[in-house]
C-alpha cells in the first residue's frame, strides 16, 4: 500500500480527507442529537456542534496519520505527494471561509 512514489501519495492524500469527512460530521451530528448533549427540559442544548470549517479542518489533518507512518518509514516521495492536495485542500478551505475568520 504504501509505496515511495509521489503518486501513490497524492492519491492518498485526495481520497483520506473525503472519506474522513463524512465520519466526522457523522459522529458530530450524533453527538448533538444524543441525549447526553440536552441539559434542560425544553431540548436546548448545552453545545450546538462544530462549525462546518472546523469539521473540514479535522478531515484535512487526517491527512497526518499516513504523513507520520511515512515519516517513520523515510518515504519522502510518498510525504510530498500527500502533502499537494493538503496544501491545496488548505488554501481552498482559506479562501472560502476567510470571512468568517478575519
């Protein structure tokens, strides 16, 4: 699976944040919607959830699992293809919520 060829990282660094994605705002949207969360009688909530930019954010820096096992394995081919679609996935993720945060 993991092999020292910039192409097999910049595979893995495309597919990882997309398929972290929904498993993060999946365990999100269950949290919110357990019954630990509501405090009061009235259904209020104590927490409301993350953010959307959050929930990218946590997705993009799924990317670091397979980063530090290549790391351990002196793969930098591999790191440096992983790491295009990061950087990438993170000036997108800039750009469109930038308002929000400036």
């Amino acid at each position: 699976m993991f092999k020292n060829k910039f192409t097999n990282g910049l595979i893995i660094g495309i597919i990882i944040p997309l398929l972290a994605f929904p498993i993060i705002y999946l365990f999100d949207y269950a949290l919110i919607n357990s019954d630990s969360v509501k405090v009061t009688s009235n259904d209020s909530f104590l927490w409301s959830g993350f953010k959307m930019s959050t929930l990218f954010l946590m997705a993009f820096c799924f990317n670091l699992i397979p980063t530090f096992v290549a790391n351990k394995r002196y793969m930098e081919e591999f790191i440096r293809g992983i790491m295009v679609p990061t950087v990438i996935y993170c000036f997108i993720w800039f750009f469109y919520y930038r308002n929000s945060f400036m």
